[in-house]
C-alpha cells in the first residue's frame, strides 16, 4: 500500500521535472507546468468518474469486479471491491441466521414476541397470531397493551417486574389458558414467550378441586367420630379401664385428623378462590393483640413471655380473616416450638418498601437446610416433635399463601440455640394511615 503510495508520488515528481525541463527548453516552463497539471487533473477526473459509475451501478446488485486501474487507482477499486464483497458476505451470513431464527421459531408451539422500546410489536411467530391473535402486518408496531387489554395484563406489563410469570387466559380463545413470560434486553426492548398451560392447568385444577371435596367429605364424618369420642371419654367411670388409654389415643388422632382437614380446606380455598376485591382497612395492634392473647392462652402452661411492639396508627389494606390466621400460625408455631419461659415477641413497623410483621422467638431454631422447605405442604423439621404439638405441616404453606394474595412474602431466618423470626413482608401499597384508614371504611 505504501509502496503504491510511495511510486505514485515519485512518478509524479519525475512528470513534473520532465514538463519543467521540457518547458525550460523551450522558453514556456509555466505554460508547460499548466498544460501537464491539467492533463493530470483530467487523468484522475476520469478515473474518479469511472469509479463513481461503478459504484452507482454496483449500489442495488451484486457487485461487479471493478473497472481496470492502474497504481493507486488500482489500489483503490481493488480495495472497495473487497470491502464490498466483505460486506455482502456478512450480510448473506446474518440473514441466514436471522432465517434459521425465523425458521426455528416459526416451528415452536410456543409463542414468540419481539417489542420495541416503544411497546410495539416488531416480530411475532405463528404461534402468537394463533394464540394471542396478532395479524401480521397490520398489528406490527401495535402497542401490545392495545392488542391484549386483560388490566391483568396491563398491570404485569407496566409493573415492570417479570422474575415470576403471568397465567391468564388467551385473549381470541377463553377455554385457552396461557402463561406469559417477558424479558427485558438491548435498548428497553422485551422479549415475550407465551406457553399454552391449559392442559397444566386443568390438571391442577382437577388437583385443587379433589384436594377441596376430599376436606370436604371427610369433615363431617371425622367431626361425628370426635364428637363420639369426647362423650365417650366424657363418661369414664362407665368404660372398662382397658378401654380408657385407646379410646384416647382414638380421640387425640381423631381432633389432628380435623386439623388435618380444617387447614387443607382453608389451603384449597386460599388456591381457588380469587383475592377479594372488597378489602377492609384492618387496625394492625388490635390484630396482634388479639394473636397474642390467643397464643397466650394456647401456651398457658409454658409460662413464657410474649411481647408487642406495633404503632396504633399502622394499618392493612387486607382480608382480616386471612391475615388473622397467617399471623396467629406463626405465632401459635413459636409458642409451640419453644421451651417453657421462652421469649416469644411480635412487633410491627414500616419501611419506604412496606410493611415488616416480625414473629421472634428463643427457640430451639432450625437448620439452615430445612429453612428453603418449610413452606411445603407436609413438610416437618422433625416429625415427631411437630405430631406431639399437634402440628398439620400446613401452617407455613397456609401463611405463604396468605402472604402472597396480600402481594407479600415470608422470610426466615433461624439460628440453632437461637431461636427463629418469621418476617412478613407486605408491599407499600397495602400499608395506610390511620387518617387513610378512616377515610376509606369506617368499620375497618
Ligand atoms: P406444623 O403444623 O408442623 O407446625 P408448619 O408448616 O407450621 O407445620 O411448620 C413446619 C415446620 O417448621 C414445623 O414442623 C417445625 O418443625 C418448623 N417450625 C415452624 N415454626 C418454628 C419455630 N418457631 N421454631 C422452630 N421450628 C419451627
């Protein structure tokens, strides 16, 4: 390349000395030097000309090996020609990913979507027009909340927080249930997957509704048995002493299996029954009061202490019922679980992110690995312990789910010989002040 340069630069000095010789010998070097200068101009105006043809004839097709040059104008159609040919070849390359892409996805039963940093509608597979509806092209660069208008939708999309997934059913066909997963990259743009769940989905269903009638089935002839049993045990003196220590095993068995029952109802019926709509503002101390004075008469004979610490003016936009039984288990559990004269605390307060309901206790604490799967259904750090206390398993599943009808969460921490907290962790959104409270329902 220099060397082209290099040899260009020295034939041009030779031309000028031979045209300033040539002139010198005949009396007109200016004139010469003119002459020669502008031959050379027009030399390379031509090849300038050449070369803009080319290109204006290369710009929509595939390029042509370029027009014959010589030195540095060779040089340079050579050197455009082979950016050109890298060029294309890139491209070529790209739009075969980009098809392959197209290809694979257009083959997925799941739906795939491409949206602008605008919210519009960029790409879609046919699996979106078929599940969502979308038609192509006069859906492109749609908003995708003008196409799907669930205010569920709407809500999850604006929200903006898409670490767990929405089910909803298909806007063009309702007996579709579907699950919709979004992802932010690039620029603020979103990719969205969308699953068909409906099979999933009448499976759990047909799960949920089994576990609700089984419950429901099993209530009454479990509450005749105990009935039966309480008279029975009722009525001592009549019985044969032999009979004494079974008839009360029968009955201590016969009131877990109505526990057993009481909190699989209330599970089924916290997983199908939709959050309801009609919440009341409910004044939070008298709420742990109230816990606290139930968990006191259940641990009576502990002695232990149980402490309060919540401000009056504190108060939740929730399901009274709900939020009753999520705290009291966690307060019943410690009181449970921890030695008689233990140390058993709730208090309350709140932060810029929301609301902390803190249940502490000095118990005997639980292992680091046991603390990921407390809140599964049946699941006990030690059985016998849990039985003996006539503990169901279902306690921490029934507060998980409390929790997450109230847009909350439980968190855990433990330490062996410590003791344990159980934190419930409520968004802003829930949390009023008494002025708020009041304003909005008198009675709550
Ligand atoms: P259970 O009805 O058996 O108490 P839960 O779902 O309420 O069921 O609790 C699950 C398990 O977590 C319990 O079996 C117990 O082992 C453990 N656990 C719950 N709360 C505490 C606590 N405060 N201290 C120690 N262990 C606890």
């Amino acid at each position: 390349m220099i060397s082209d340069w290099q040899s260009a630069l020295k034939r041009l000095t030779l031309i000028f000395l031979a045209l300033l010789l040539a002139g010198w010998l005949i009396g007109a070097p200016a004139l010469v030097v003119l002459v020669g200068t502008i031959v050379y101009l027009i030399y390379h105006l031509r090849q300038l000309r050449r070369l803009y043809n080319w290109l204006r004839d290369n710009q929509n097709s595939e390029p042509s090996p370029p027009p014959e040059g010589h030195g540095i104008w060779g040089f340079v159609f050579d050197g455009i020609y082979l950016l050109q040919r890298r060029e294309r070849d890139a491209l070529t390359h790209l739009r075969s990913i980009i098809d392959k892409a197209q290809e694979s996805t257009g083959a997925l039963e799941m739906a795939v979507v491409m949206i602008s940093n605008k919210n519009g509608l960029e790409w879609w597979n046919p699996a979106a027009s078929r599940l969502l509806g979308f038609q192509s092209p006069k859906d492109r660069n749609q908003p995708v909340t003008n196409l799907i208008r669930e205010p569920q939708f709407i809500d999850y999309y604006g929200k903006g927080h898409f670490s767990s997934p929405l089910k909803l059913s298909s806007p063009v066909n309702p007996a579709l249930m579907l699950e919709f997963q979004i992802t932010s990259f690039g620029d603020g743009e979103r990719l969205m997957l969308v699953r068909d769940i409906s099979q999933l989905y009448r499976l759990e269903m047909m799960r949920k509704d089994f576990v609700g009638n089984v419950s429901h089935e099993l209530r009454t002839p479990i509450t005749v048995i105990t009935g039966y049993l309480e008279t029975m045990l009722d009525d001592r003196q009549n019985i044969a002493p032999r009979w004494s220590r079974p008839l009360e095993q029968m009955y201590q068995q016969s009131q877990r299996m109505e526990n057993i029952i009481r909190d699989l109802l209330t599970l089924s019926q916290l997983e199908t029954r939709s959050a309801s709509k009609q919440l009341s503002a409910v004044q939070l101390q008298s709420l742990l009061r109230e816990i606290k004075q139930d968990a006191e008469q259940v641990s009576q004979d502990k002695k232990q202490v149980f402490q309060l610490d919540c401000d009056p003016d504190i108060y939740i936009r929730g399901n009274i019922n709900e939020l009753y039984s999520a705290i009291s288990n966690l307060t019943i559990n410690a009181a449970k679980y921890t030695q008689a004269g233990g140390n058993i605390s709730l208090n309350a307060y709140t932060t810029r992110d929301g609301l902390t309901i803190k249940v502490t206790d000095n118990g005997p604490g639980i292992e680091a690995h046991h603390i990921p799967r407390l809140t599964e259904r049946f699941y006990r750090v030690d059985e016998s312990r849990s039985t003996d206390t006539g503990g169901t398993g279902l306690g921490l599943a029934i507060v998980k789910h409390v929790l997450a009808r109230h847009g909350g969460r439980l968190d855990i921490a433990s330490k062996i010989g410590d003791g344990s907290q159980f934190s419930c962790l409520l968004p802003a959104d829930r949390v009023l002040t008494a002025e708020q409270a009041n304003s909005r329902s008198p009675a709550g």
